[in-house]
C-alpha cells in the first residue's frame, strides 16, 4: 500500500510530509511525529518525522523501529483529540528497555494533528 513502509525505513521529510498531505487530501486525519531533541545515541537525528493515519498507516521514521509503536500510539490518540504532546524515551525511562533505547540515550519526540 503506497505510504507503508517497513518500521526502520527512513524517507525523506518532503516525502513525509508529502504523503501526510495526501492523506489529508483524502480526507483521512494524520498525525506527524518530529525528532525535536536527542542526546547520546539516538538512531534519528533532531527533525525525522513520522506521518500516521487514523487506520495507523505510517510513513518515515522517527527511531528506526524502536520506539515507533509506541509514538504511533500517541498519535492515534492525539488525533482522536488528546491535546499534542512531548514524548520522552531514555535510558532512565523505565520504559526504555521496553522500547528498544537499552544502548544509551534521550529522544524526544513532539506529536501533532495536521490540519
């Protein structure tokens, strides 16, 4: 399906945002995901974006995989009208083990609505 791609890929953000636009176009709602702080490792840099559909359709990246599920979830909600939020994931982040950030590091991603 044009828009999915395989959590660990990595577009472009005018693809990103090109599909968010689309999707919109089509009358769905979506929600994008950005990069907007990291600190050691993280597997995107500050700026990768994710765009989600309200059927969960995503495309971009936003931690090559490791996160992803949960940000998607956020998104899912703040696009069911939650108000945008700042999600944090870290190494002292009892759900960082969960998530996949066990190798050390801090991401922060902000998720909102598009309009």
């Amino acid at each position: 399906m044009a828009g999915q791609h395989p959590l660990g890929t990595q577009e472009p953000a005018d693809d990103v945002l090109a599909q968010a636009g689309r999707w919109l176009d089509e009358g769905r709602k979506v929600a994008l995901a950005t990069v907007v702080s990291t600190w050691g490792s993280s597997p995107r840099p500050v700026g990768s974006q994710l765009a989600v559909d309200e059927a969960g359709n995503m495309t971009g990246s936003v931690s090559g995989g490791c996160i992803e599920g949960s940000v998607v979830e956020e998104s899912l909600r703040v696009m069911a009208g939650a108000p945008p939020k700042l999600l944090e994931y870290g190494v002292s982040d009892e759900d960082a083990w969960a998530v996949g950030l066990a190798c050390g590091g801090r991401v922060e991603v902000y998720v909102e609505t598009l309009t």
